[in-house]
C-alpha cells in the first residue's frame, strides 16, 4: 500500500508513484498531507511504509485498499 501526501516538495519525488503503483497492482492512495502522516509515528512529517499486517486487521484492509482502488 502506497500512501502519499499532497504537498510533497518537490513534487518530482512522488510523480512517478501512482503509475508505478497501478502498474505493480499495488493500491494506492493521497492524504491531505506530510504531517498526517508524521502523527502515526509522533513526528513532524514522515514518509510511512507499511509492510506488515496484523492477522485481525485484514478485513479492515481489505476495505480500505477497495475504497482505494474504487477512488483511484
């Protein structure tokens, strides 16, 4: 799952990954910014990959990477 942040500067960083993301089949998504994605891990901004999953949070994932691919 790819989630990017809308005000990545410069934007040449992030470009490139929803085609990259569609062509891999990997669900994708934006968020409305760096600092959401920094309060997950209680920093300023972050870049956030998620690798691993808890067995008890497939269902909810699977509802969120739907909701991705149906938006996106």
């Amino acid at each position: 799952m790819v989630v990017i942040a809308h005000n990545v500067d410069p934007t040449e960083l992030v470009v490139s990954l929803p085609a990259l993301s569609r062509k891999m089949g990997v669900p994708y998504c934006f968020i409305k910014g760096k600092a959401r994605l920094g309060r997950l891990v209680h920093r300023k901004t972050s870049t956030v990959a998620f690798t691993q999953f808890n067995s008890e949070d497939k269902v909810a994932l699977a509802k969120l990477v739907e909701a991705f691919r149906t938006s996106y």
